[in-house]
C-alpha cells in the first residue's frame, strides 16, 4: 500500500463526525478549511458546550445547517442526520465515535471514506519517519521522553497524537517541511483505523497491555487486538520495542515481522533492548553491550517510569542517538504535567497531582512510588482522593488496590461513582475509619484532605477511575486540584 500521498482536498465533502473539546477536531477542521474543502461538522455536544472549540475554527459559520461551500465550514450540533453522512465524500472519526456506529455504516454504502487524524497524517506525511507509542500506561510519558531524546540529534524533530498539547494536525504543515523524526503517541481508537488502512509506523513502542476501557471494548483480548496495530502492518526493515515483563506484549510478539527490541527490568543478554543490572541501564545487541544511563540520575518516581526510560532508550540507540546526550535529555526530563506532578509543599503537606491515573493499575504504580520514595517513615501518610467512574475494569484489579490502601493510606477520599463503589468494596468493612465516599465536587473532596493531613503527610490525587459525570475530563479534575491549592 502506499503509504506517502499528495492529496488534493479542494472541493472535497469533509464532514467532521465529533469536534470535541481536546483540539484534534478543530486542528484537522481547519487543515480541510484551508485546503479549500467543504466541511461539515457534527456532534452530539450542543452549541454551547463545544463554544471553547467552536471559537477556534476558522470561517465558522451560524447555525442551522445550511448548504456547504468550498472554503468555509457549515454545522449540526446536538444531534446527527443522516443526510450529512450522505452527503459526504469523506467522514473523519472522532476517537470518541465508536466503529459500530449506524452513522459510519450509512456513509460508507453511500461511498464516503472513514478516516481518523492518525490514518491521514499517515497518508498524508508517510510511515517512515514515525515513531508511534501505544500501550494502557506510560504512553504519554514515553512519549515525550523519546522527543526530548530525538531533538538532541533532530532539532526538528515533531510531537503529537493523543497527547492533549498536541494533536496531530497541529503539527501537519510542520512535517511536510522536515525530515526529521516524528514522535506519535496512538490511542487504540487510532489503531482501529490504522489497523483497517494496514498502516504502522516504522518505529513501534508497545509499553504493555492492561484492563482498561472496557466500557467499550468487550474484554482485554479485544482491547489487545486494537493495540497490536502498531506493529501488525510493520515490514521486515521495520523496528518493534516491546515490554519483556508484560504477558501480552510478550506474547503477541510471534505476529511481527520487524526487528524486536525488548526492555525489561532484569537484564537478559539473549535479548536485544535495553534491561537494568545494578541500577544501571545496558543496551545489548549481539555484536556488544553497552552501558547507558546511571537511574539515579533521574527525578521521575516509579517502577513504572523506569519502564518508560528503558523504552525510550531503545528507541534512541536504534536511531543513532549518543549516550551523552541520551543521559543529558533524561536528567533534564522532569516530568509530565498530571502524571505524578509535584504541586506544593504547605506546613509539611504535600500534594500530588496523578490525575491521570484512570485505571486502578495507574494509583497501585503512583503509591508504589511513594511507599519507596518514603519507606524509612514506614508509617501511613498518604491521604488518596480517588473513585468516578469504572471504565467496566473488573472488581479483582480494585481489590490489588484496596491492598496497598490498607497497608499505606491514613484516609481516602472518594468521589461518586461506580469506580468509588469497586474501591469500597475492596477495602474491609471495619477498622479503617478515616473514609468519607460520595465526594461530588473537587472543593470538597480538597476539603476533607486537608482536615485530615498533618505535617509529613501526602495529599495524593491518584482517581484510579476515569472522570466520567463529574469533571469535563481527567485533566479537568487534576487542574482544579491545583487551582484550588494554588488559591489557598
């Protein structure tokens, strides 16, 4: 298949299914408005609620609906109608938009192409210079930290995808200029379509594979499947990194036809990738073995971070990056915002911000890290805020956290929801008495920590649920936590 196409969109029927709050819809809205292609925008959201987007588009114009034009961009909020997915020549998905969708259905027997932003920038750009990240944890991390490593060789080097700074048709006239590497974190809901174009990109990360969102996909192995389309379509010159101590993406690798480079927590010399010995990371190939990064050297907390740098070392030696300037990128990487962010210290309390942790195994890592971090205090001085919504994880991945609640949290927090009533449930039934449940709102549950941290406590916003009826999203709910502390 052809990977790398000069398109010409003016005059095409563009209709965009979902603008979203995030800025993927608007970026490629607005790449089309500019191409000269007639676009139409449709989402279930009313007027109101996508206002913050909808003032970002250029050429918008009033509702009702009215008869597209070529350069402009006409809309139906609130609702779908099937005459716009008639009328289209092509449909581009909204991660948000499941596959099984009538809508969808209707535009293809009408002859319309279904598209994401990830399988046109693919078209559009080319796979060669890719580098995609897709994995339940670590992704944007991983991410971020193989573009900080790339620019010390590529200073034009490009970041986007389903990291929220930076969709990627924010960044689509950039890389038509440049030759340099691109760095793309792929959400399953990409892959999905990926998958069905036979697109991967020529540089794979696979950081692992766990229970999440299983409100839409019908069990892990689904989930998995969508997963895997970042390497499936890969060639034989193509290159794969995969977690060695995660069961599926060890598993899964007897379907690749790239060059696999593992990473691991033990060193294996009978693999090639990078693993850790003596707190230092090798690399290992089987001409030599090398010695990389001292990970003392870096401020990030976790195993699962130590995860996340030996996959992006694999990526930089593949591509020729330098040791020295693979440890200076590191040492200066502090972090991401929303992923075991440092908020303040007040009178010895500190807060936390994890917001991002939507899954019960995203608040296990985020306590682990401070249960090592703290050890010689071996006292409980984490106060959670945590609960919302399950994303349909099972019970039994609640009840591993209820464990390390109970050995390490003085009080928990919990907002309403169904994730909250998971987490009660793995948690026993007397003998922990600082609990409030049923939390509806940030300043409350902000409240009740507070009234109960002291000196040398954690205040940690670890939801370990996604933040479904309560917040706009998990980035919502961890700016409001510090919103409110930075107002204190």
């Amino acid at each position: 298949m052809q990977n790398k196409q000069e398109n010409n969109f003016k005059g095409k029927k563009v209709l965009i299914m979902g603008l979203g709050l995030h800025g993927g819809g608007v970026s490629v809205a607005n790449f089309f408005i500019k191409e000269g292609a007639q676009v139409r925008i449709t989402d279930l959201k009313k007027q109101e609620e996508l206002l913050p987007s909808l003032k970002k588009i250029k050429e918008i114009k009033t509702p009702p609906l009215t008869k597209g034009r070529r350069g402009g961009v006409t809309y139906t909020l609130g609702k779908h109608l099937e005459k716009d997915f008639r009328w289209a020549d092509m449909v581009v998905q909204n991660p948000g938009v499941p596959k099984e969708s009538k809508f969808l259905k209707i535009a293809k027997i009408h002859g319309a192409q279904i598209e994401n932003e990830a399988t046109l920038f693919f078209q559009i750009i080319g796979r060669e210079r890719i580098i995609g990240v897709t994995g339940t944890r670590g992704k944007s991390t991983t991410t971020t930290l193989i573009y900080n490593i790339v620019k010390e060789k590529y200073p034009h080097a490009l970041i986007g995808g389903n990291i929220a700074t930076s969709p990627m048709f924010d960044i689509i006239y950039k890389a038509k200029k440049t030759h340099d590497p691109i760095v793309l974190e792929l959400s399953s809901w990409h892959l999905e379509n990926l998958g069905e174009k036979e697109l991967s990109p020529h540089i794979a990360v696979f950081t692992n594979l766990m229970q999440d969102h299983l409100n839409r996909y019908k069990n892990l192995d689904e989930y998995g499947r969508a997963k895997a389309n970042i390497y499936l379509h890969q060639r034989e010159n193509d290159f794969l990194i995969l977690n060695w101590d995660n069961f599926f993406t060890l598993s899964g690798s007897k379907n690749a036809s790239a060059h696999i480079y593992w990473f691991g927590k033990k060193k294996n010399i009978d693999k090639p990738g990078c693993f850790i010995q003596d707190q230092w990371v090798y690399f290992t190939t089987k001409e030599k073995e090398e010695k990389i990064f001292d990970l003392s050297d870096t401020s990030l907390l976790g195993e699962h971070n130590r995860e996340n740098i030996l996959a992006a070392i694999c990526v930089a030696k593949i591509i020729g990056i330098g040791n020295d300037s693979i440890s200076k990128a590191i040492k200066n990487f502090k972090g991401l915002e929303h992923r075991m962010e440092f908020v303040m210290d007040d009178r010895g309390v500190r807060y936390i911000n994890d917001t991002a942790a939507t899954t019960p195994d995203g608040a296990i890592a985020a306590i682990k890290a401070l249960r090592i971090k703290n050890q010689e205090l071996r006292i409980k001085n984490i106060i959670l805020i945590a609960g919302g919504s399950d994303k349909g994880i099972p019970q039994e991945n609640f009840n591993e956290l209820g464990v390390l609640i109970q050995k390490y949290c003085k009080a928990v927090v919990l907002f309403k929801g169904v994730g909250s009533e998971k987490i009660l449930k793995s948690l026993p039934a007397t003998g922990y008495p600082l609990l409030v449940t049923d939390i509806k709102t940030m300043v409350d549950a902000l409240g009740v920590a507070k009234s109960f941290a002291k000196k040398g406590d954690i205040v940690l916003l670890s939801p370990a649920c996604a933040s479904f009826g309560i917040f706009q999203n998990e980035f919502d709910r961890g700016n409001q936590f510090k919103a409110l502390l930075c107002a204190m």
